[in-house]
C-alpha cells in the first residue's frame, strides 16, 4: 500500500471476540506513541464510539464521523478532531455507523471505502519521507461485519489484542481464518503487526497457561510486553482519558510505555530488513 511507504504506517487493532481490549489498546497505546513524538491518528470504526469518548471527544464535538467518510459524504481529513494531546488526533464515530451495511450493501467498493479515504488522504505526501501521521490505529468492532473488513482492507498489518481468559485461543483460530482469507481477496499484502496480550493477571494459573498457548501458536509476533489487569486501566475511559493522563504512574501506564516502545523497535528492524 502507499501508505507504508510514504511514512504511515496503517494498523487496525482486531480480534472478532469482544472485550478483550482492542479500544483500550487503541486509547492508551496510541498515547504512548505520541508521547514520544510519533503522530498518531486514531480511526473510530465501532457504532458505540468508545475510542472517541475515551479520548475526551464526546457526541458534541462529531459534526464530521468516520460514517460520513466511509459513504463518502466527507473526505477522512474533514473528520479528524484534536484530542487535547499534542500528536493525537481522532476520527470519531457515531451510532450511524449502524446503518453503514446496508447502504452500501450493492456497492462495488463497498470494502475498500476506508483505504481510497485513507489513501486520498496522504496522497499529497507522495514522495515525501514524513507524511503527517507516523501511524493510523484502527479501532475496530467486535465482529467480523463490512466495518471490520474495510479496516483489514485499508492496513498494512493487524495488531490482535488477546485477553489471558478461557476461550482466547477459540477467538484466535476464528481471526486467523479471517486474515487469511482477507488476504486472499481483499489486501494479499496484510500482515500480523503483533499480538498483545491483554489483562494478564499473575496470580492466576489459566492467565499463565493463555500466555503459553499464544506464545506458542504466534512464536515472535506476540509482544513481551504484557499488560496487566489494572482497575486505573478500567477508570479512565469513564474520565475521557487515557491511562497516561488519568494515572502515569500505574502498572498499566507503565505497561502501555513499554509496549510502545517494543512496538517502535519492531518497526525500526521491518524497515531496516526492507
């Protein structure tokens, strides 16, 4: 995709089993990027908007949603909102989004609506090393749905939240299948950025067992970084801030740190294979 090589590097965060923090990731990892001067643009993709109203951007300020991009009624620049946060930037979503199905329901390009939005808009960093954004995070619906497909459609690789509780292996198996066969229709170059496992809790058994099962099965794609239960995690969406803002100081800011800095490691070495 051109994305990748003009600078912005497309990640949409996904798993089709709910809460197991793909928003959560979204929020707070994409906080820790900009924290250490990566820009970073969130794209809301869930009807509920949990992404935007964790980022202070409530119902009030989206008069431009990811639902007017994805029908075309707005280019993606038009929806981007400032979070109060230098560096982070957000493309709220709206209950609308409900809706979005069905109306493209006939549409040739119904899947590819997000990467054409994405791609008009960093095409004017063509040819240039730094385009405006360092990444997009895409945060993504429980469920494999149009909404879900235009993200893996769009991105250059997947991140994949897993939670360290029974049934994570069941969703994995289930999203394996589904990026192999979006890359056997939609976009043959995504790729598994990595998997972060979510809400580890070291005093139980079965999250250690969870751990060893995805370390198995994904090798070195899975993070080191882990990111612990942490009750300060949970609290601060309901504050409209991340978990940096709300409390740097806890075992999930401090997780969240890490993981971005592992992350951008992992890109240093892509790029330098490349």
């Amino acid at each position: 995709m051109s994305n990748d090589r003009n600078g912005t590097r497309v990640l949409a965060i996904a798993n089709q089993k709910g809460g197991v923090g793909k928003t959560t990731t979204a929020i707070n990892l994409g906080t820790a990027l900009a924290a250490v001067d990566e820009s970073v643009l969130i794209i809301d993709l869930d009807p509920q908007g949990n992404a935007s109203t964790g980022l202070g951007v409530y119902e009030k300020d989206r008069s431009v949603s990811t639902y007017d991009v994805l029908t075309k009624r707005a280019g993606l620049e038009a929806s981007i909102t400032g979070t109060g946060l230098p560096n982070l930037f957000v493309s709220p979503s709206t209950l609308d989004l409900l809706g979005f199905e069905r109306e493209v329901l006939s549409a040739p390009d119904r899947a590819f609506r997000l990467r054409d939005a994405i791609q008009a808009m960093t095409a004017e960093a063509e040819g240039i090393v730094d385009s405006r954004f360092s990444y997009v995070m895409i945060d993504c619906p429980p469920s494999l749905n149009i909404l879900t497909l235009n993200a893996l459609a769009a991105a250059n690789a997947v991140l994949v939240p897993v939670q360290c509780e029974y049934y994570a292996m069941q969703g994995i198996v289930q999203l394996k299948r589904t990026l192999d066969e979006v890359r056997a229709s939609l976009n043959p170059d995504l790729d598994i950025q990595g998997v972060i496992l979510t809400m580890h809790d070291g005093r139980n058994n079965l999250s250690d067992q969870v751990v060893n099962e995805v370390r198995q099965f994904f090798g070195d794609k899975v993070y080191s970084t882990m990111i612990p239960r942490n009750v300060r995690v949970a609290e601060a969406p309901s504050f409209g801030r991340p978990i940096l803002l709300y409390d740097h100081k806890c075992s999930g800011s401090q997780a969240y740190i890490r993981l971005a800095g592992e992350m951008i490691e992992r890109e240093r070495e892509r790029l330098n294979a490349a």
